[in-house]
C-alpha cells in the first residue's frame, strides 16, 4: 500500500466514521468496492431526505450573502463571482465562519511552487554534497540534505502563504465548492440531519477522492480502479 492509497484510507476514514480492516482495504480494487463497503457499514441512517449537498450549499451562500455578495447565487455561478480581488485569504476565513464549514484551503499559483520546490532541491543537494565532502560519509550527506530540505520546506510555506489566494480546481462553481464542503464535512452535516442517503455518500466520497487524487471529478466513476485508473500509489 503505496503513501497516496494511506492518506487516501485515512481520510475515508475520518470522513464517515469507519475503519478499513487491512485485509478488506487490500481487496478494494474500484471505486464502487469502497462505496459498498461504506454503505454497508456507516452508521449513518441512510433514508434521510434531506439533501446533504444542497445543505451545504444554501450554508455557503447565505455566508456569502451576510458578506455582501451582490446577486442571489446559483449552484451553476462561477464561485470568483463572490470572491473578491483583494483581501481572499481573510474572506476564505470568514466565509468558512459563516458557514460554519470547512472549505477547500485556498491554494499558491503552481509557478510558484515549482520554482520553491526547484529551489529547496537545489539546495539541499548542494549541502548534501557539501557535508559530504566534508566528512566523508555519505550518511551524513544525505542526513543535511535532508534536514535542509524539511526545514526550507516548511519556512518556504510559510513565506509563500499570502500568495495562497486560488480556488482550487474542482471548486470551479458553488455547486463543486458545496460538494467538495460535502466530503469535508460529512459527519457534520449528517449529524445535522440525523442521516444521508446514498447520493450523498456518493458525492463525499468522489470529492475526497478527487482531492486527494487530485483527478477530474467526471474520471471517479464505481468502475474506476485506484491504480490503473486513478494512479493511486
């Protein structure tokens, strides 16, 4: 079980309250095999009527509104729409507030974390040389290059945090913004309703998955394998 497939299980896991034994996860090829299981053993009512992803959508507008989004919004609209040019970062905050869900974190411009990435890797490969040039081991290189690269890693998220500012890229609309809340907030929102049904599963289930995947929602299907299909590792 590759490190993608373990976050994958565990936020799964925490999302609808359950635990994959190790011999039933390893039998759990597709999509479909985790939905079963899943439904099988939730102990989510399933019979609820209340649509879960509606829920969680009217949440967000009526936050967006209390914020001062100028239109009645609609599931189809354009998400950048409420968003304003100046200042996301603490919206995102407040409109999580509002909302009282927790939202998809805002996301850094990909030149930038290609050229942070480049630059981390550059550096520790340079002290890792470095070291061993020094002392001669090559345990010790490989030891400063990689304590370099955890510490410039974390110091470079830390910089780069104010320019985190982008929606990522399944929340393109309020109705893939209201589904991806849906798989982060499952065990909240039913709790809400004392249940969900089946379409909701479904939809937290395919959101989390395309987050950590980070594949196109419409490539999530029941018959789609984790590896072959959804390079799972």
């Amino acid at each position: 079980m590759g490190l993608d497939t373990v976050e994958l299980v565990m936020e799964i896991e925490e999302a609808f309250s359950i635990t994959f034994p190790d011999d039933e996860a390893s039998r759990m090829v597709t999509v479909g095999d985790v939905f079963d299981y899943i439904i099988a053993h939730t102990s989510v009512p399933k019979q609820s009527a209340v649509c879960l992803s509606a829920m969680a959508f009217y949440s967000i507008r009526r936050a967006a509104m209390t914020l001062g989004a100028t239109k009645r919004l609609r599931p189809r609209d354009a998400t950048l729409t409420a968003l304003p040019d100046s200042n996301r970062r603490r919206y995102w905050t407040r409109l999580q507030e509002k909302s009282e869900l927790k939202l998809p974190p805002l996301r850094r411009p990909r030149w930038l974390v290609a050229v942070c990435t480049l630059a981390v890797l550059a550096c520790s490969a340079y002290v890792g040389v470095h070291a061993y040039r020094i002392s001669g081991c090559q345990l010790a290189g490989l030891a400063a290059a990689a304590g370099l690269a955890i510490i410039a890693g974390v110091a470079t998220g830390f910089v780069t945090r104010p320019f985190a500012v982008y929606l990522a890229k399944n929340c393109v609309t309020f109705r893939d913004l209201a589904e991806s809340a849906l798989g982060l907030n499952f065990k909240t929102l039913s709790e809400r309703c004392n249940g969900a049904n089946a379409s909701d599963i479904w939809i937290a289930l395919r959101s989390i998955i395309v987050e950590q995947l980070g594949v196109a929602p419409e490539e999530v299907k029941p018959a789609a394998r984790f590896v072959n299909d959804l390079g799972c590792g």
